[in-house]
C-alpha cells in the first residue's frame, strides 16, 4: 500500500461507508413508496374534467360558424369489471341505448373497450354511479 492510503485509510474508510449507508437509506425508501405505500395513491386511474371554453365565432349576419361542444368517450378493461350486470344497467339508463348493444360489445376477447365514442351527454352520473362496480388499480 502506499504511503498516502496508510494516511487517508480511516478517511477512506468513513466516506466508503457513508456512501454505503445513504446508497442503502435510498433503496430502503424507494422500496417503501413503490411497494409498501403502492396503495395509498392509486396509479392507473385518473378522472379529469376539462372545462375548456373557447369562443363562438359568429359571421356578419350573426350565424354561428363554430360552436362548443363536448364529448365523452367511455372505456373500460373488462378482466376488472366485478359487476357487468350494473355497469351494463347504468351506462344504459344514462345513453338511452340498449343493454345488449353493450353486452355484445363486452363479449369480445380485447383487454380494453371502448362502449362509447364521442357521445354528448352528460356522463358525470355514470362515473359516481359505477366506480363502486369497478375494480380501480
């Protein structure tokens, strides 16, 4: 060994092991958020409401040449649906179509589904109404 190591060894040897223990402190927490705590904040599931106004545009003789519209679009992974008897209800009370359109719809074997595409009506209710018949990862 040299002689500036034989100087600097017990130097050496506490910043080795201080960078040892904050390296373990690390993975410790990275542990407890990502498989302890996982639970606490759900990933996987977000609901957002957009309420994005834009201005109509109206032409000389006052006619609207745009308008605001909204759409919603409705989805679901059916290997997580618990109760499809409920979902297939609610979701048809609030569209007005009929339950076998969307049963027929949920019997195909894809891993996501989309029940609704670019609908106007007033989805809000649905949301409340059949989250207690999913299953939120």
């Amino acid at each position: 060994m040299t002689r500036s190591f034989l100087n600097f060894k017990n130097r050496i040897r506490f910043l080795s092991s201080m960078l040892l223990i904050v390296g373990v402190l690390f993975i410790f927490r990275l542990f407890d958020l990502q498989i302890v705590n996982a639970t606490d904040k759900l990933q996987g599931f977000r609901q957002e409401y957009v309420e994005g106004k834009r201005g109509n545009i109206f032409d000389v003789d006052g006619g609207a040449l745009t308008q605001n519209l909204t759409f919603y679009e409705i989805g679901i992974h059916p290997e997580y649906l618990n109760d499809k008897k409920t979902l297939l209800k609610d979701l048809s009370d609030c569209t007005g179509k009929d339950i076998d359109y969307y049963e027929a719809k949920l019997n195909t074997n894809r891993s996501y589904i989309v029940l609704e595409k670019k609908t106007r009506k007033n989805l809000r209710k649905l949301g409340i109404n059949t989250l207690k018949s999913l299953r939120i990862l």
